[in-house]
C-alpha cells in the first residue's frame, strides 16, 4: 500500500496470523509501532519508511524470521533495543533520518550473521565497540552519516572487505585514514568521508578502485598534490581541503563517467589543463576559491556543463568564446577574478538557459550589451565591481523570471540527484554564489533558489534609471550603488513589491523620494545616501523606520528621521518678558 494518503496509527495486524510482507511507505502514518508487531512469527518484511512515525523502536526479536526492516525518514526517537541484536536471519536494516539516541555497542549487532545491508544516518547516536570487535557480519553497504564513530578512525571496519558503499560523513572523526583501508575493498562504487577532520596524504588512488566510484572527502584536513584516481571516477568532491599543486592528474582521467567535479576551496595553483573534451558527460565544475590562474581553454567548449564555477581565482585575459558552445549551462560564476575586456554578447544569444550570471570583481569594461536581455530565465545577475559604462539598457524587462511576483518560486535547475551506475541517493548538488545582500557578502546555498537579484554596482554607469526596471515584480534585491547615476528615482520603483534590499547610495540622483517608496511592505534594506536629492521624506512608517544615515549625504533632505526640520518648521524661541514688580 505504498505511495497513498493513509493516515492516523497503525492498526492491529494480528488477525493476519499469516502475515509474512507487510509495507505501506510513503503515507501519512502516525502514532507508535504497536509491540503486536512482535507476534508475527512469520514476518519476514516491515516496510514503513517514509511516514511519520514516532516513539521508541520496539523489541522485535521475537520474529526471528525477520529479514527486512526498513523505518527510514520517520519520527522515531528513544534508544535502539539491543535486543535487535538477535534477529539472526535480517539482512536489510534502514532506521536512518529519525531521532534516536543513545550508545550503540556490540550487543546491538551480536548476532547479526546476515546482515549486509545497514543504515543508520542522521540519528544522534554514538558508537561506543570494543578495540578488539569482530563482527559477526560482512557489510555491501555501510551508511552511518551524522552518527558519532570519531575520534578514531573505526578500527572494525578493517573486518570489512566486500563492501560497495560506505558513508562515514560527518562522524566526528579526527584522524589519519589507516593504510589498511585503502584496500579493503576494490568494488568500492560511494565513498563519502566528508564533513571530518580526517588529516594526511592521500594515496595513489587509480590502482586501488577499478569500477565506476563516486568519492567525496569534501570538508576535511586532507593536504599534499591531489594524486592519480580511478580512471572511471563518476563523482569527484575534494572541496574544502588543503590540496596543493596542480590539476595535472585531470588529464588521466578517461572521462566517460565523470559527472560532477568539486574541487574548490583548496590551495591548488597553475593553470587549467586543456583535455576537458574527453569529459563527455561531465555537469557540474567548481574549481572556486584557489590559486589558479591563466586563461579558459578552448576545450571547455566541448563540455555539456549546466554549472560553472571558477570564482575567486586568478584567471584573466577575455573569456573564452569557446563557451558560446556549452548551451546547457544554468550557472556561470567567475567572479573574482580579472577578466578583461567587454561582456560577451554571446552569453546573452547563445547560453539562453542562464539562471544565474555572475562577473562581480573583475576588470570588465565597455558597456552592458542589450543582448543580455534575452537571458528570459535569469535570476541571478551580477556585473558588479568592474568597469563598465555607458547606461544600464532599457530592456531589463524582458527578464521574465524577474517579473513574475511569485516570492516562492524556486530556481528549476536539472536534477543532479541520482547518478548512474549507482544505486545511492546523492543528495542535491546545491548551487552556491556569492552574492552582496542586504549589505554583506555572503554565500548562498539553499537561499540562492529564492534569491531574485540585480547588482550592478561599484561600476560607471551614467543616464537615468531606466523605468523599465520597475517592471521586475520579482525582483528581490536591486544594487545600483556607487555609479554615476543622474535624474530622479523613477516612480515606477514602487511596482517592484517583493524588494526587500534597495541601494542606490553614491550616484549623483536628484529630485525628491517617490513617494511609491513607501508601498514596499518588504523592504528592510534600503541606502539612498550621498546623492542630491531633495524635499522632504515621504511620511510613512516604513521609510521613518531606517536609520538616519540610510539618507545622509542629501544637502537639500529634510524630515525624519534626519534631524534637520523641514522649512519653516524652525522652533522659533520667544524671549522672556520681564514683568516690574
């Protein structure tokens, strides 16, 4: 009865003396799992994963005939019986994303001689085994995400040798990997050691896995020169790290399988290599945050990409035409580095499926190209910090995604979740992009789906406001700051309802505050100091509320929450009347 809309406890099932399968996932079951269970002596399968069921798990070793039990993403809290331990026969064992705590210890898995599949991520439990535990049982797949196993690396695993997927992240584990565990294994297709502070070198990796393997030591203390890695490497997430030196090892890779390559936030250095054409299906890069420097090579071209990150490096020269040919792409980010030369109209005529374009901190110049407005789903575009001129183009409305006034819709990006060959759900590739929000850089994860951006500051920019801009309904956050912006703020700013950030500090504007400013009921950023405008404030609780130096700068200003009066508002002080006694 999987997949339906069933609700409230679950019944009594003893009536069905017989009962051997019972499984109704993904409802909307609630309530504790009744100890009756415990009387089905011929239970071999208890599927309830995906509801939303609370309390303890109960002692189900009276059904010794038990051979899958799967209570995976629901409510269940309190401490695992050990009793569990007796369920000689089970094979499948899925508890994860719940809330149960405790110590697990040795008698939990007594006699569990035929277990081969366990997973108990994202419960706060701690391992607490003896040094010299042997289990009783030969893993396929070890999932123990979030769980406590740290400080050690867990010795019991070297009893381990025919695993294909084992997660260990996020385990609190502050150590060196031993040299046992690189060979454990050699069908290894997952390994994820993220989120540690696992230190050390790592070793030749392309002679110790043969298969299709997705890797992730993401989040940990790993240094030295990235080294060779199986050839048919699918998942390669070594962000976050203390890796130096080249990308060198990249160009033996053979390519067919890689899907998706992380290495950003390292210390790696030099300049990309040019075999990116064997990389046939490769989606997702993120070489952010490091040394590198050079130009884009032309090889890039040939990839089938939908994200691109390179930010926060040392890349210069123009941008590599040769990126007008990966149409697929949803995210370029090169901010960060020092890029010359104009912005390529190209990016607006040939990669139409942008949804986030950012160019922030380079040395850009020229003007904006209106070909940039065929970017109908863009959400995200930053052009700040760089040189460019001219006007901003009146035909920022055609941004379609921009001016819907939908405040919830989500960025749709391409599913990245499961990736062929393997049978383990990755969880999202989150997009990141560091943005200048409310006033702050910061970089967005999950936040970035709903964060509708324009930022266009820190350039020089001259003309009016175009009023066509007032057209992005959807627009959250509009940055305008620090050009050499003339004419008045356009009226039309009061149709952009969902703006929550609005700066537009250190231009040269005049004219007085559109009182359409005060129909925002959203916005809570907002900077117009140091322009030339004039008149008194609009009278409105939102525009008294901010602070006074949101208005500072405007001579000819007036009216709270400045502490100048308006004209003839002056208190005038009458002098005192001396009355003769």
């Amino acid at each position: 009865m999987d997949y339906n809309q069933l609700s409230g406890p679950l019944p009594d099932f003893t009536r069905f003396s017989s009962l051997k399968a019972l499984s109704v996932a993904f409802n909307q079951l609630s309530g504790s799992i009744p100890e009756t269970f415990g009387r089905h002596p011929n239970l071999a399968s208890l599927m309830l994963y995906g509801n939303q069921i609370s309390g303890s798990l109960p002692n189900l070793s009276t059904v010794p005939s038990l051979t899958h039990l799967d209570l995976e993403d629901n409510q269940l809290n309190g401490t695992m019986h050990v009793n569990i331990g007796q369920l000689s026969k089970l094979e499948y064992f899925d508890v994860s994303f719940n809330s149960l705590k405790g110590i697990i210890s040795d008698t939990h898995f007594s006699n569990l001689s035929s277990l081969k599949f366990l997973s108990l991520s994202s419960n706060p439990l701690t391992f607490n085994f003896s040094s010299d535990w042997v289990p009783p049982f030969q893993l396929d797949i070890i999932m123990l995400s979030s769980c406590k196993l740290g400080p050690h690396f867990p010795k019991w695993l070297q009893t381990q040798n025919n695993f294909s997927q084992l997660d260990i992240s996020s385990n609190g584990i502050s150590d060196v990997v031993p040299s046992w565990f690189w060979d454990l294994s050699p069908g290894l297709i997952y390994l994820n050691l993220s989120c540690n502070l696992i230190k050390g070198l790592l070793p030749d990796l392309s002679v110790k896995y043969h298969g299709y393997l997705g890797i992730d030591l993401s989040s940990n203390h790993f240094m030295g020169p990235i080294p060779l890695v199986p050839p048919n490497v699918t998942v390669l997430n070594l962000s976050k790290n203390e890796f130096s030196g080249s990308l060198s090892f990249l160009c033996a890779i053979m390519g067919m399988g890689l899907i998706y390559l992380d290495l950003s936030n390292n210390l790696l250095s030099g300049e990309l290599p040019n075999c990116w054409v064997q990389f046939t299906r490769l989606s997702i890069i993120s070489l952010a945050y490091n040394n590198l420097y050079g130009k884009i090579p032309s090889s890039m071209g040939s990839l089938g990409i939908y994200s691109l990150h390179l930010s926060n490096n040392n890349f210069s020269g123009e941008v590599s035409s040769s990126l007008n040919r990966c149409t697929k792409l949803r995210m370029i980010d090169l901010g960060g580095n020092k890029f010359t030369g104009k912005i390529p109209a190209w990016i607006g005529t040939h990669l139409t499926s942008l949804i986030v374009l950012s160019l922030r901190s380079n040395e850009f110049k020229g003007s904006i190209p209106r070909h940039i407005c065929h970017l109908t789903k863009i959400q995200i575009l930053d052009f700040s910090k760089n040189r460019l001129s001219g006007n901003i183009p009146h035909c920022f409305h055609n941004f379609t995604a921009l001016a819907e006034s939908k405040s919830s819709r989500a960025i749709s990006f391409p599913s990245y979740g499961t990736f062929e060959p393997f049978f383990v759900r990755f969880s999202s590739y989150i997009e990141n992009a560091l943005v200048l929000w409310k006033g702050q850089e910061s970089k967005y994860g999950n936040n970035l789906r709903l964060l509708n951006l324009i930022d266009l500051s820190g350039n020089e920019l001259v003309g009016k406001i175009p009023i066509q801009v007032g057209g992005l309904a959807g627009l959250v956050s509009l940055n305008l700051s620090r050009n050499n912006l003339t004419g008045n703020i356009i009226q039309e700013v009061g149709w952009m309802k969902m703006l929550e950030s609005l700066d537009l500090s250190a231009n040269e504007l005049l004219g007085a505050i559109p009182t359409s400013l005060a129909d925002l009921n959203f916005l809570n950023v907002l900077n117009l100091s140091h322009n030339r405008l004039s008149r008194r404030i609009p009278i409105s609780t939102q525009l008294q509320s901010f602070d006074p130096y949101v208005y500072s700068g405007n001579l000819e200003l007036y009216g709270l929450p400045l502490p100048n009066k308006c004209p003839g508002e002056e208190i005038v002080v009458e002098p005192p009347v001396l009355v003769r006694g």
